[in-house]
C-alpha cells in the first residue's frame, strides 16, 4: 500500500523521492556491488589459471603448493608428502601474495 502510494505521488510532479531513491541504488552499485563483482572475477580468473607448483592458501586456511590439477579437484601438498585433494572452488588467494599485505 505505502508503495502504491508513494508511486501515486510521484505521478503528481513531486519527483524528489524518486530522483533520491535512483541516487541511493546508484551509490549503493559503486561502493557496494561493483567492487565485489570484480573481487569475485579475479578470483575466478586466479583458478583458472592455476599452475603445478603454485602456492595457493585454501578457503580452509591451509597454505600448500599445487601438485596435481585435474578438472574440479586439485592435489596441495601442504608438508613433504602429506598432500590433500580438495575443490578447485575452494582455492582462494596466492600464498605469496597474501603474506605481503
């Protein structure tokens, strides 16, 4: 009901809610929405490109190297020869990287 009101009273010329509210989703895009959609790309991009040898951290927490990749799974061996298979979707920064910042 607020909603059909609010509508209603745009249609009489106080355009002012409207023009506030198409500024609120704007700012709302380019502070918000935008900066994440392209942290989620270069992340997608990261995995797809992953290499034999790479250090990489998983979502878990655990720093590893890549030992093996096949097409949904990847091989880290996190010691000398304790290696862990887990999900390509659950690789999530390059170690080197992340112990810089």
């Amino acid at each position: 009901m607020n909603l059909l009101f609010v509508v209603l009273q745009a249609q009489q010329g106080d355009y002012s809610f409207l023009i506030m509210m198409v500024a609120i989703f704007a700012i709302m895009y380019f502070f918000m929405i935008r900066p994440q959609n392209k942290k989620q790309k270069e992340i997608a991009n990261f995995r797809k490109n992953l290499e034999v040898g790479q250090s990489v951290i998983t979502a878990g927490g655990i720093y590893g190297k890549v030992k093996e990749i096949a097409d949904n799974a990847v091989v880290v061996e996190i010691t000398a020869g304790v290696k862990i298979k887990v999900d390509r979707n659950s690789i999530f920064a390059d170690a080197p990287s992340q112990a810089n910042k």
